[in-house]
C-alpha cells in the first residue's frame, strides 16, 4: 500500500472503532459479562487495549481514562446506571470465556 492507501485504511478502521462505541454506548441492554460469554471480550476489554495503543506509542493512560473513552462515561457511572446483577449460569460461563482468552480469572 502507498502511504495515502495507508492513511485511508487508518481512518476507516478509526471510523468503525467510534462507530462500535457508539453502538455500545447506545446498548447499555447489553451486558459485558453477555459480550464475553458469546465473543470473549467486553467493553472492558476494549478499554485495555485501547490504554495499551497508548502506551505503546509513548502516551500515559489509567484504566479509567481508557474505560471512560470506552463508556463514554465514568466505569463508575455506567455501573450504577446500567449494571444489572448476572446469575450464577452468566457468571460460570463468563469464568470459562475468559479463562479461552485470558488463561485466567477476570477481575470487575
């Protein structure tokens, strides 16, 4: 690809990204603990990877920083709003989704 292919490619992927956290935002229905039990990643998910994109390029960012970019709101926030309590079936299927994609326990 020549530079100006890249550039287009870059933008395009940074439309479908805001274009997914609006949809997100907009499903406040949807659950992480129902995101990571049927695609292995949650909202969550996303806000590690995007801090981590950061970092990568030399840029600080907390956790909350990124969640909040993600929720569009403070996690906390969000949590109080729109967290619903999962059952013991949601919760054992959610340790077992992320043990496949994470080898280990997933924390809040």
């Amino acid at each position: 690809m020549d530079p100006l292919d890249e550039k287009i490619r870059t933008e395009l992927e940074a439309a479908a990204f805001r274009r997914l956290l609006a949809h997100l935002r907009e499903r406040t229905d949807v659950q992480n603990i129902d995101l990571m039990n049927l695609a292995g990643f949650c909202r969550n998910c996303l806000a590690k990877w995007y801090r981590a994109a950061a970092e990568e390029r030399g840029l600080a960012m907390s956790d909350a920083e990124a969640r909040e970019i993600v929720y569009g709101m403070p996690y906390e926030t969000w949590k109080a709003e729109h967290q619903t309590e999962a059952g013991p079936e949601k919760q054992a299927a959610f340790q077992e989704a992320y043990r496949r994609t994470h080898g280990h326990p997933h924390g809040s």
